[in-house]
C-alpha cells in the first residue's frame, strides 16, 4: 500500500508540472511550446514571456534643460508634473500619467537624461515596444509674443528676425528665442508688440540685407 500510494504522489506531481503558472499579472506573448511538446532544461530557452502593462511604463530622453526645469516646477509646488501620451496616430491616451524616476545620470554624448513615467492601462491598449510621445506642461506665459519658425534665421549662434517698418522697408533685427510648440517660436526679447514679421522669402530679405 505505501508504495502505491507513492505511485499516486509522483503521478500528481508530475502532472503538477503540466501546469505552468506566470508569477506576475500581464498579457502573455506568443507561446514557444504547444500543448503536448516535451520541455525541459536545455529544450527550450523560456515558454513565452509576460509582461505587466497596467500600469505601463514609458521611457523618453530629454535635455538637461528640460529636466532642470521640470525639477525645479516639482519641487516648488511639491506636485507632481501631469504628463500625457501622444500615440502613434496622434491620437492621446485617455490616462493622464506622471514622473517615476530619472535616471542617475546625463548621457555625455547627448546631453539628456531618462526618464521613465508611468501611465495607467486598464484596457491593456498600450502595449511593450510602442511608439508614443510624452507631454508635460512645464510652465505658462500669459501675453507671451510667438512668431513662425520660417520666419526665425539663425546665424553664427545669433537669430534674426526680419521686421517691416512704418515706412515698409525690411530691418533686421536680432532676438532672444526661447520656447518652442508646434510651428511657432516664442520670442523673450527683441519684438514688440504689433511689429510686422517676414515669415516668407526670409533668404532673400537676408542676402539683400548683407
């Protein structure tokens, strides 16, 4: 009798091990092993892999600059940046995420630093390998002047805008650029108010001017 009932005890372990069960919650990919192969040590490397997407984690480099000023926002209102996802399509996740950590130190050949953010998924949309862009507001200029990019020159470290004037001749005039969103430039000093900007044909108002 006891050793058939050590018969019976192997018979359900080793049907124990029929049955493979992942550690962690998360999709599963495609399985390496189908039902009815023969695994073991040596055989196959892993049976599939899991991954845990909700909540899911994004990774994007930004400058030294930008880390800067998203640090100093978050340690003076002690809240933590909103960040958004632009997908592939240019549609925007639904889920608002926000800053998990940076990494320990700035790439010296870029000049930017990684960032990881963590973005809720409960419909498991997102998935690892994506494509996406992230967006965080870091501050807001009221009564800020933004011209076109087009209508920006940059030379020998310097940037140019061309103005016309009152008696519709071109100057050019040199300008502090800060920001910039979408296609237009914001411009810390050098414009005025109301001051008319050349955005077409810059090059040649250019050569004519040297």
């Amino acid at each position: 009798m006891a050793a058939a009932q050590a018969a019976v005890d192997k018979a359900q372990l080793d049907l124990g091990f029929t049955k493979l069960i992942s550690p962690i919650d998360g999709i599963a990919g495609i399985a390496k092993a189908q039902i009815g192969n023969l695994v073991g040590p040596g055989s196959i490397d892993e049976l599939t892999t899991v991954s845990t997407v909700d909540p899911i984690k994004a990774y994007a480099a930004i400058s030294e600059q930008e880390y800067m000023k998203a640090a100093e926002k978050q340690s003076s209102q002690r809240e933590k940046v909103v960040l958004e996802m632009i997908l592939a399509d240019g549609t925007v996740h639904p889920q608002k995420g926000e800053v998990a950590f940076a990494d320990r130190q700035v790439d010296v050949r870029t000049g930017t630093i990684r960032v990881a953010s963590i973005f809720p998924n409960p419909n498991n949309t997102l998935r690892p390998g994506q494509f996406a862009r992230i967006r965080a507001e870091i501050e807001v200029r009221k009564g800020a002047l933004v011209i076109p990019q087009r209508a920006v020159t940059e030379m020998q470290g310097k940037y140019l805008v061309a103005i016309v004037g009152s008696d519709n001749k071109v100057a050019i005039k040199p300008v502090k650029a800060g920001a910039r969103f979408g296609q237009l430039w914001v411009i810390d000093e050098g414009l005025k108010t109301g001051e008319k900007v050349v955005a077409e044909g810059t090059q040649k108002v250019r050569k004519a001017w040297w």
